[in-house]
C-alpha cells in the first residue's frame, strides 16, 4: 500500500515523503488530533506521554511552519525552541526531526550537559532553524552570549511534569520571560499536577486541548507476573530467568543507581552481557549502552526509572521490576516500555517483604492484582511499619534520587 494517511493533515509534499520514508502511514491518535490544529497556529497543552507519537506532532507542524520561510536563521537566534528534562530525549526529538526534516533544507541542533560546548555554539553561530535544549545548558548559552531567544516563533515544552520533578520549574521561567511574547506554544506532559496546569496557563494562550492516555491500554496488554522473594534473593532469580531463551531483549529496573550497576556487575558475572544506564553514567556511556541494547550486543539494560524515561526501544520482550518503584505511576511507565507498537509484552516484578506498601499503591493505581507466579500473596493489608517509606515521598522527589540535586533547588541539574 503506498497510500499515506498523513495527507489528509494538509501536509506539505516534502513532509510527507520523509513520512513515507520512515515507513510512518497512519498518524496516531495524538497526531490526527494535534497536527491541524497546530498548523493552525494554535497554542497547545497535550496529555500525552512517550510512545504515542506525540514528537511527530508536534515536530511535522513545526516543519511545516518553518520550510515557508525563505530566509535563512540570523546566528545564535533559533527559530524554534524545543525544551525537553533529558539528554536522552533531547537527542531523540532532534532525531525525530532529522528524519521528519529530511526533504527540507532546516537546520537542527542539540544543546545539552554532559559534552563540551565549543561545537554547541559552533552550531548556534550559524543560525538554527529548530534548537532542542536542555534547560540548564540552554541558560549556560544564554549566560555566554552564544544564544539569544529574541526571535523565537515556536516553544514546546516537553515532558513538564519530569520537568517539575527534576527540579527546572525555576530555569524554566527564567527561559520563558526571554521568549518573544508574539509565539507559538506548546506544553506536552504524561500528567497534569497543579503547577505544570498553572505554568500551562502562564505560558499558552487559548490552547487546544489533546489528550491520549494509552497507560491503561498499555497495562491491559501487558502480562504481569509477580515474585514474591528474598531481597537477597533477586539476584539469583534474575539470572535463572534469564536462562530462558524468550527472554531476548530485556530491560531490568532498580531504584538505586547503585543497585543498577550492582545488578549488571552480577549479570556479567553471570556470563549475561548486561549494560547500565543511570544519571551518573556520562553521556557516552549512556549512549554506548544504549546502541549496544538496541543492536542485540547487550541483551539487558539495566535502568533507574529516569534514565530509562524517553528511551525508544522497540521489541522489549520483558521488562523486570527488580525493585518496585515509590511512584506507582512509575510502574505503569516501565512496563510500558513492552507492549509497544500493539504488540503484547511481559512485566516480572519482584517484591520483597519491604515493598508490600508499594505493590498495593501499584494494584490500587491499575486496578489489577499482579499475577502471583513465586512465594505467597501476604494475607493482610500492608502493616503500618511499611509507611515510612511512602511518607517519604513528597520530600524525595525523583530527580533527587537520582542524585541530580547537587546543586540545590533552584540548578539541580547543571549537567543537563
Ligand atoms: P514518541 O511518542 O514521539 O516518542 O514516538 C514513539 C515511537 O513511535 C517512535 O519510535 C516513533 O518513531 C514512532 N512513530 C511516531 N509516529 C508514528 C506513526 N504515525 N506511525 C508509526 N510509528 C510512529
């Protein structure tokens, strides 16, 4: 079939070639629903999450927009500004638009922590069509003089909600009150706590509204078992699943950092080529890691709920909650991570007895009990010894357990 059904979007023929190139014919539910109305030059606040195709459209618009304008970019003034919490995302919306830009003439570039800025403001020095940033390394940028956001015509800003958790609400302002007033906006987040609404509201005018919730979709296809067992005990069990030859391309989740790289120093002890990916890792290795998983070298990723965050894998055939996560939002983003693309998946998760608290928040959020393949179901509801560790949780956010709030509140993540 050599029909595309992006036609019917009003998008131009350049577009829609890269469409057919990236074998992409029919546009996803967020796609159908945004793309008009973003070529509409509407303000835009999206419920959506990674998975649903949301770069795709909110990018083709973009596309669209910019491939009118004959002139070219003036030096370190970007025409587009897309914000996004992580170098892994960052780099995966500038290959979204690499490939969607691909008939075009735009130029795209990438700005965030972790690598060197000489080639960043290279880059900006020659004039930007479409700048994706990290919010801390944008405001380095800004603070050098190698880029000035006068003549920004689109924001999006990806990923609030992460962004509130990580820390960059503040930076976040900061960016905003440098944007020209007279702008296109856009505000995309998997969930809408109070102070992404408000930033919404200061940030967006008369937006249209889309929403996809593919969580429950999602968890409705996906197979999950659970093992009650020994914390001590995980390890093993980890490596006797592994034995199973269908287990071909598995993501392991832990809490910790640590607890990442302990659980694939095991594996490789194992004779399992396992990598880890977490925030301490620089971003070579993080990026090394990831192409090893993705080309089948490594055969396990060993991941923290954020690093993992934005990762575009396909054909997971597991995923294994090696710890349960504080969040049970969490659990619905990582077993997410199979089950893509309508295929069905496998979650495992393994639960000591200190993370009976977390299981019932995770059952109580997806209203399903897990399947219990190992150990018994404890009778009872969860004893109140267990509380303290939920209570921890307005205080703990994500971002800092990730170890990314050295620099205190206001520039947690420099890095980024
Ligand atoms: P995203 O939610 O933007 O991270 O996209 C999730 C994945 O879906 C990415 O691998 C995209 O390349 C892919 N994708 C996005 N739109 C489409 C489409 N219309 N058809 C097929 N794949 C798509």
């Amino acid at each position: 079939m050599t029909e595309n059904n992006f036609a019917a979007l009003a998008l131009s023929e350049p577009l829609l070639r890269a469409l057919t190139a990236a074998q992409y014919s029919t546009p996803t539910p967020i796609q159908a629903a945004a793309i008009p109305q973003l070529l509409a030059g509407r303000d835009m606040i999206g419920l959506a999450q990674t998975g649903t195709g949301k770069t795709a459209a909110f990018m083709l618009p973009i596309l669209q927009r910019l491939s009118k304008i004959g002139t070219r970019p003036m030096p370190k003034m970007p025409r587009t500004l897309i914000l996004a919490p992580t170098r892994e995302l960052a780099l995966q919306i500038a290959e979204a638009a690499r490939v969607l830009s691909k008939f075009t003439h735009l130029r795209i570039a990438v700005v965030m922590g972790g690598v060197g800025m000489g080639a960043q403001s290279k880059a900006l020095g020659q004039g930007i069509d479409i700048l994706i940033a990290t919010p801390g390394r944008l405001l380095d940028h800004i603070d050098q003089g190698t880029c000035r956001l006068d003549r920004v015509e689109v924001f999006v800003l990806d990923e609030a909600d992460r962004m509130l958790d990580m820390g960059f609400i503040r930076d976040i302002r900061r960016v905003v009150a440098l944007l020209p007033k007279a702008r296109q906006s856009m505000l995309f987040s998997a969930t809408m706590p109070t102070e992404i609404d408000k930033l919404g509201q200061d940030l967006l005018k008369d937006p249209a509204r889309v929403a996809v919730t593919p969580e429950q979709i999602t968890v409705d296809r996906v197979e999950q078992r659970l093992y009650f067992v020994d914390a001590a005990a995980k390890r093993t069990l980890l490596v006797d699943l592994l034995q199973a030859p269908d287990m071909s391309r598995v993501i392991v989740f832990t809490r910790t950092k640590h607890g990442a790289d302990r659980v694939a120093q095991h594996l490789a002890k194992s004779g399992i080529r396992a990598e880890a990916i977490h925030g301490n890792k620089s971003q070579g290795a993080r990026q090394r890691a990831l192409s090893q998983f993705k080309t089948g070298e490594a055969r396990v990723l060993v991941a923290t709920d954020i690093a993992a965050r934005g990762i575009d894998v396909t054909n997971i055939s597991h995923v294994v909650n090696f710890e349960l996560p504080n969040e049970p939002e969490a659990y619905v983003h990582r077993i997410g991570r199979t089950a893509r693309n309508g295929a069905a998946g496998i979650a495992l998760s393994f639960c000591d007895s200190s993370e009976r608290g977390q299981l019932r928040d995770i059952e109580r959020l997806t209203k399903t009990p897990l399947v219990v393949v190992m150990g018994q179901r404890p009778t009872g509801h969860a004893g109140q010894h267990e509380r303290p560790r939920q209570q921890q949780r307005p205080q703990q956010g994500r971002g800092q357990r990730e170890g990314q709030n050295r620099g205190g509140r206001q520039r947690p993540r420099r890095a980024a």
